[in-house]
C-alpha cells in the first residue's frame, strides 16, 4: 500500500508543469506532433521527487467557461503525475456527460489540475450542524449513501455558494432525492486542493 501523505504543496511552477502534462497528453492522444524536446524537457522535470507523493487528482476542461469534462480519483496509489496523464484522458475522452473530445476542439479547451488531500470524514449531528460545517470555497465534499456516492470540488462553490444548494446537487449528482442531507445519515468526508490553471 503507497504511503498517503498529506498533499505535498506544489509550488505554482510545478504545478504549471502538471497542466502541461495533461495538454500534453491530450495532444498525443489526438495525434498532434509535439517536438520531442519538449516532451523530453517536460518528463525530466516532472522526476523531481515532489511528483512522486500519491494523492487524488482531478482534471477539469472548459471551453468558453462551459465544463466540457472532469474526472478525477479522490485517493490515488500512483504517482501524481500518472494520476494527472490519466484523468486527462478519462476527462477529455471517457465522461459519459459529454461527448469525447475532437481535435478541433482542443486548442479551444482550457485545463485545470486539483491535487486533493486525503479526504477526512465530517462528523455532524444533523442537517443544520452539517451546514454550520461546511467551510464554502474551503473544501471539498464527498456524500456517501449506500452505493451513492459524489463528490464536488472546492472550485464548485463558486457556481453554488449556498451550502444548502451545494449539497442539494450533491445529492442529485449522487443519484439520491435532493433534500436527502435534510433527512437521511449521510456519510461526509471534505478534503482541501490545490489547483491549477493554464496560463491563457
């Protein structure tokens, strides 16, 4: 079992290079020619140590704003940067909300790495303790019910400030009623990120 440790703070160069990584990996899925020394360039700084630590990853795509993709592993046994090289795959090609994505259309997508801390399960009493709990633009949530289960990262505040309203499309996302956190034990656990964006 890889040991879990807390998510290592990536500096805002490295974590530019994990963004790369994943345009990158787009990039030769779609067959684009890439120089080789820029693919050499790029894996000799991603076998700095710190890319080593294994942690849950998601990427995002949006063009003009608009998901078009996001997958991600909330716990993770590979390196950061297999995690990244994979979910930009499984985003960009495998989420069944979209269709995959066309070669035209990358040069258009814009790309955003999470790397998650270890989720912690969130004690709470009941719905309003929950809610008192919740830390907006803070964490990210994970809801478990039975064999539901869905999770939002901390980036989806934005859209949905109101926890009442976060965790009611958490419930949708997860398959359960919308107002099953009102009335029924859910499991919760939150985690932190850090994310990062492309440089347009």
């Amino acid at each position: 079992m890889a040991h879990h440790q807390e998510t290592q703070n990536l500096s805002p160069k490295q974590g530019q290079l994990l963004v790369k990584l994943a345009r990158q990996t787009l990039s030769q899925q779609l067959a684009k020619q890439i120089p080789q020394d820029e693919i050499d360039s790029l894996n000799t700084a991603l076998s700095d140590p710190s890319f080593n630590s294994s942690c849950g990853t998601f990427v995002t795509l949006t063009i003009d704003g608009q998901m078009r993709g996001c997958i991600g592993n909330l716990t993770s046994d590979e390196p950061l940067a297999s995690g990244v090289r994979r979910n930009a795959i499984n985003a960009a090609f495998h989420d069944p909300r979209f269709s995959p994505l066309s070669p035209s259309e990358l040069d258009c997508v814009s790309i955003e790495v999470s790397i998650l801390t270890e989720p912690c399960p969130l004690y709470y009493r009941e719905a309003s303790d929950l809610l008192k709990k919740l830390r907006p633009n803070i964490d990210g949530v994970i809801l478990r019910k039975d064999l539901a289960s869905a999770t939002f990262l901390p980036q989806v505040w934005e859209q949905l400030p109101q926890p009442e309203d976060f965790l009611t499309h958490l419930c949708l996302k997860a398959g359960l009623a919308a107002d099953a956190w009102q009335h029924s034990r859910l499991d919760v656990s939150t985690y932190q990120v850090q994310y990062f964006e492309e440089h347009s």
